[in-house]
C-alpha cells in the first residue's frame, strides 16, 4: 500500500476523533452551559437531539452528493461548516433558536464525513481495510470521552466555551492538511474506480449514468412490505433502538443527575463517569462478541436466549438507579446496565442480518441505521429534558431507566417468532426447499445483473458499508464483484 494513503488515513481518524469531542463536552459542563446560556433543561435537551435531527436529514441525501459533487469538496465544506458552528453555540443570543440552529448546522456538517470516510476506506484500505474500518468506527466513543475529560478539566478551572474553542484550535489544522495536501485524485472513489474500468474497455459513462436508476423488480415500498414483515429483524430493530435511547440518555444527562440529585462533587463525579462510560460499553461489546462467538455464531436460537439474559440484567441493574441517593452504588449500577448493554450489540446485530434474504442486507441495515437515529439517538436528551423540566429529574430518569423494560419485551417477543419460525420450518419442509431453490434463482439473477452493470451499465449496483448510504453510494471493483 502506497504511504500517501496511509497518512490520508491517519487524518481521517483524526478527523473522527475531533468531531466527536463536542458530544463530550456537552455533557461534562451541563449545569454551567444552562446557567451561561440561560436554558431551561428542556432547552438543553433539544440542543442534544438536533445534533442527531441533522445527521439524520443529510444522511437521507447525502449518498447522492457524492454522486454528483467532488467529495474533496464536499468534505471540505464540512470542515469549514463544522467550524462555524462550533464557534457559533458558545456565543450569547438574545434568543435561543440561535442555539438551536448551531447544534442542527453541527449534525448537518458532520454527516458527509460520517457517510464518506468508511466508503474511502473500504475502497483505499486494500487489505488492511478491514482493521482500518474497525479502529475509525471505535474512535468514535474515544473521542466523546476525550472531550468529556477535556471538558471537565477546562470547565472546572475555566469557562465551558474554551473547551468548545480548543475543540475548534484541534480541528483546523486537519482542516488545511485536507484542503492543501490531499489530492483529488487520492480521495475521489469514482475516479479511481472509473480508471479500471476504462483498462477494461468498460464504458464509464453509461455506468456513472446508470447508478441512479431504479430497480424495475423490485419498488421500494415491495422492499420495505417485504423487510418488515419479517417479525424477527423489527423486534431486534426496535430492541436495539431502545437501547441506544437509554444509553444516549445516560451520556447526555447522567452527570447532571448525579450531582443533583446524589448529591455528589462535581469534580468526582466527572471522573467515575468518565471511567464508567468508556469502560463498560467498550468491554462489554467485547465480551458479547466473545459469547456470541462461543455459542456458535449469531444464527443459533441460544444467541437469542443470552440477548434475553442480557436484557434481563440491564433491567435489573436499572431498577435502582432513580431510588439511590448513594453515588458509587448508582454508578455501579451504570455501569452494569452499560456493560451488558453493550454485550447485547455483536450478537443482535448479528441476528439482524442473518433474519433477513440475502438481497434485503444492504437495504436492511440502511433501515435498522435510520430508525435507530430517528427512535434512539435523536428523542432521547429532549425527552428526558421535558421530563426534567415539566416534573423533576426523578420522573425523568425513572422513565429512562425503566424503559430497558420495553426492550426486554420485544427481546421476548423477538424469541417467541423465533420459535415459531423454527416450527413452521419443520412443518413445512417441501415449502422451504421450494423457497431455498428460489433463493439461489434470485442470487444467480442478482449475480447476472451485477455483470450487467459492470458490462453494460444498465442496471443499479449498490454497494457499501457506510450509514446510510448503502444503496446509494456504489463499489465499482471488478474483480472482488466477480469472485
């Protein structure tokens, strides 16, 4: 692999790390930030949601951009964007929509990168892609945690808003580095895959044209009847929603709750949550993995039945979190239910993709992407900001908590068509050799219409890993699509 690509690599893991430090900083300063800015609660928990409300709304088009538009450029417009808005929200308004508004710009920016840097790597990365995807992916909590220390350091010493403006001072020389130093060339997928196809004698031209058109065979609205009609892949959609919305809640507001409400040092309490925060999801989603892995993959019914005991242990942990005033007792129990919520990923995500056909994948998981913004990103921090504000911080954290509930109701129900698939498997097995051999028509036709494209370039191919973007950004490599 050429060095230059590995330097554009390393600024892209930078890049990542930095643009998450205010999803930290946020967090670590809320008491200050409501004082400084004159918010309510409410107010503050809406600021947190409209980061997720602009992800969400150029995540639906974004993909598109970047088959229209230069992704240098693209990009670029996201640096500056991220900076602008960034030294837009700690300013003073008379009104806070301002405030408002800059939260909202800050998602918008942080989309394109969001959607195009796992694309350039999966397409650059050669055989270290696989690694390279797997530590850009786990710089994400990194940086979170970097900027909720950074933010209880400078907030405790100084003012909140110098850790918004060391968050700008880190990010701008990536900014130049990218706009001054990285070719178009080196970073442009459809000009470096357009060059392989040319060698080839493929006609480019007719393939760039051909990427938005739809599938004749297959509407989206057929696609989204037959996607969810699969009972199994809904419950685990809506579990993992669930979760996202508690832990997002517990990122977001715990700190805050926990010097209110247990009654504890600020400076202490930034500490423990700090180590709490990073620990407990990162090991365990290592050690689901692990489980998972042991019990013989994601497919097995037993992967099921552990999810349930996952769940089970996260409620348990949750129950009494709002009736403690005791701070290490409730940060225990954080912990805990972080722990085991974060055990529950690997093996339901896995369940996820192994319930639907092989060609609902990529559309499935573009699906399960979206509802997790819309139903567990985004409404969590307002939500428990209204509650907070309309009734007290108890109200709001029992709802947050006792929420986990609901995801072990539909982890149950997620058992039950489980089980009933399994019977109706044994029940019917000329019916399920008869749908087996349709299958593998289906993969034979799918695989004639990728040699279609890439011949003749009449039909949509469409693949990818990044959020959102996996029917819209598309693979052009010839020879991984041929094997």
């Amino acid at each position: 692999m050429e060095i230059k690509y590995k330097w554009i690599f390393s600024l892209i893991l930078s890049t990542n790390v930095l643009i998450n430090l205010d999803h930290g900083i946020i967090p670590a300063a809320t008491q200050q930030i409501e004082a400084s800015l004159n918010l309510s609660a409410e107010e503050l928990g809406y600021l947190g949601s409209l980061v997720y409300a602009g992800i969400s709304l150029v995540g639906l088009f974004g993909g598109k951009l970047f088959l229209h538009f230069n992704a240098k450029l693209i990009i670029t417009i996201s640096y500056f964007g991220m900076l602008g808005s960034l030294l837009m929200f700690p300013q003073h308004y008379k009104s806070s929509w301002l405030f408002y508004l800059s939260r909202f710009l800050t998602g918008c920016a942080q989309a394109p990168m969001m959607i195009y840097f796992p694309v350039w790597v999966d397409n650059f990365g050669e055989e270290s892609k696989t690694i390279w995807l797997t530590i850009l992916q786990g710089v994400i909590p990194l940086g979170i945690f970097v900027g909720y220390v950074l933010s209880s350091v400078i907030s405790s010493i100084w003012d909140w808003q110098l850790a918004f403006y060391a968050q700008i001072a880190l990010l701008i020389p990536c900014a130049l580095f990218f706009i001054f130093f990285v070719r178009t060339k080196d970073f442009e997928i459809k000009k470096a895959r357009r060059s392989k196809f040319e060698k080839k004698s493929v006609n480019a031209e007719e393939l760039g044209s051909s990427m938005l058109s739809v599938n004749s065979n297959k509407s989206y609205w057929y696609m989204m009847r037959e996607l969810y009609s699969i009972k199994l892949w809904l419950c685990c959609t809506i579990v993992i929603s669930i979760l996202y919305f508690i832990v997002t809640g517990i990122q977001f507001w715990m700190t805050d709750y926990m010097i209110s409400e247990m009654h504890q040092d600020k400076n202490t309490v930034n500490i423990v949550f700090a180590v709490v925060s990073i620990t407990a999801p990162v090991f365990g989603c290592i050690t689901g993995g692990l489980i998972a892995q042991k019990l013989g993959g994601y497919e097995r019914t037993k992967s099921l039945y552990i999810c349930v005991l996952y769940c089970s242990i996260c409620c348990l942990s949750a129950v009494p979190v709002p009736f403690t005033e005791t701070f290490w007792f409730g940060a225990m129990c954080v912990w805990f239910l972080l722990f085991f919520g974060g055990a529950i990923v690997p093996p339901l995500m896995g369940i996820m993709l192994s319930s639907v056909p092989k060609h609902l994948k990529a559309f499935a998981n573009s699906n399960t992407t979206m509802f997790q913004n819309l139903f567990g990103f985004l409404p969590a921090p307002s939500i428990y900001g209204f509650l907070m504000e309309r009734y007290s911080a108890k109200v709001a954290v029992i709802t947050l908590m006792y929420y986990s509930f609901a995801g072990l109701l539909f982890m149950l129900v997620a058992v039950y068509f489980k089980k009933q698939e399994i019977k109706n498997r044994k029940n019917n097995t000329n019916t399920a050799i008869i749908n087996r051999t349709e299958s593998v028509l289906e993969d034979e036709e799918n695989f004639n219409i990728t040699d279609r494209v890439l011949q003749y370039g009449d039909m949509p191919l469409s693949v990818s890993l990044a959020q959102h973007i996996d029917d819209q950004i598309p693979n052009y490599d010839y020879e991984d699509n041929k094997e």
